[in-house]
C-alpha cells in the first residue's frame, strides 16, 4: 500500500505526498526496531530475574546444609588434633583408650561438601552470565565458583591422604601405659613416630580444609545477600 503510494506520487512528481511517505516508510522501520530491542530486553530481563530465583535458592539451600557441614568438620579436625597430642604427649593408658579409639574412628572418616552449583554453572557453560547486568554480582559469582572448586580439591585430597594410609592404619590393637602398637602388615608402620606423622598431618590438613569452608561459607554468605538484593530490586 504504501510503496504503492509512493509511485503514485512520484510519478504525479507531488514531492510533499513523497516526503510524506517517505516519513511513514522511515517511521515504521524505526519502530519497528525499537520494538525489536525493546522485546530482546524484556525477554533478558526476564531471564535474568529467572536465574537470580534460581540462584537464590540454591544458595539458601545450600547454606542451610552447610552449617551443619561445618560443625562437623571442626569436632573432625579437633579429634585429629586430639589423637596427634596423645601419641606425641605418650599419655595414652588403658583408662584413655575408650576416647582415643573413638577419636581415632573419627578420623577415618572425611565429610563432601554439597553445594548446589546447577544454576551458576548452567549461566557460566552457556554464556548466560551476561545477563547479571551487575558487574560486581557476575564477578563474585565467577569468584565463588573458583572457591568451590578450591574446596572440592582440600576435600579430595584429605580422602586420598586417608585413603593412602588406611590399609596400614585402621587398626589400633593394643595399648600399654605410654606406648603405642598397631597392627599391621607394613612392619615399618609398627613405629610410634610414623603413627604420630600421618596423625599430625591428617590434623594439619583437615584444619586447613575446615579453613578453606569458613572462607568459601562466609564468600556464599555475603553473595547470597547480594543475590536478594539484586532479586528484590528487580
């Protein structure tokens, strides 16, 4: 219809009917364009208040299991400690070894920390990132997640640690007033000395994990209330 209008007035040379439709050729691809961007950023917008949602609520779950995580860390770490005191201290008696074999069952064991990262991994492997408009939100998040992988490589660590000793060291089986003897078929693991090493390091390294999760929970804190801030704004 239009360009048809446009012919017309072309052909009868009416140069204002021209401009005219020429103005209405040029307005409506402008609006058109605009309404173009102005569906793309609706369409973001919602995505983005989508993804924040999301995130919120797996920091929220995540943070409610994890101070229960921690707790537990620390009892394990204190345990490691305290069997590493008792072999270098050579206090151990019959009247102790109630405590210490249980600290020293304790030990064996090492906690995973769940931390649900299927959103924020979903925005990082599709590039959906960009769709935080804040900088500082998507720099922390980016941030949080190296903290994570940090802390999943103390974990994994701690149960290759364990897991390297465990056939020589699972077994205490006698214990006389200041000594200490394990069985064993590694003869070498028979001294007291080597038993106190994997004890003081296991102690070490779970205070250095239980470290790491203070810093990676107090991190998933403050995010988290940059996320519902974010949210809220929205």
């Amino acid at each position: 219809m239009i360009l048809r209008k446009l012919t017309d007035a072309l052909r009868r040379q009416d140069w204002f009917a021209v401009l005219i439709e020429l103005a209405v050729v040029v307005v409506g691809i402008v609006l058109g364009l605009q309404f173009t961007e102005w569906n793309e950023s609706y369409n973001e917008r919602a995505l983005e208040s989508y993804y924040l949602k999301q995130l919120d609520k797996d920091f929220e779950e995540s943070l409610d299991s994890w101070d229960g995580y921690l707790s537990q860390m620390e009892e394990k770490a204190n345990r490691s400690k305290a069997v590493a005191q008792s072999l270098l201290d050579k206090t151990l008696t019959n009247e102790t070894r109630g405590q210490f074999d249980e600290d020293w069952n304790y030990l064996w064991g090492w906690l995973h920390l769940d931390f649900l990262t299927t959103t924020l991994d979903e925005l990082r492997d599709t590039g959906r990132l960009t769709l935080i408009r804040s900088d500082e939100l998507r720099q922390d998040l980016i941030q949080f997640r190296t903290h994570l992988s940090i802390q999943k490589t103390y974990n994994t660590n701690l149960g290759n640690m364990l897991m390297l000793y465990y056939k020589e060291l699972s077994e205490v089986t006698r214990m006389k007033p200041g000594t200490f003897e394990l069985l064993s078929r590694n003869e070498e693991l028979l001294e007291e000395e080597q038993v106190y090493t994997f004890a003081n390091q296991v102690a070490i390294y779970q205070s250095l994990v239980l470290e790491q999760a203070k810093t990676s929970y107090q991190a998933a804190t403050r995010l988290h209330q940059k996320i519902l801030q974010e949210t809220q704004e929205d």
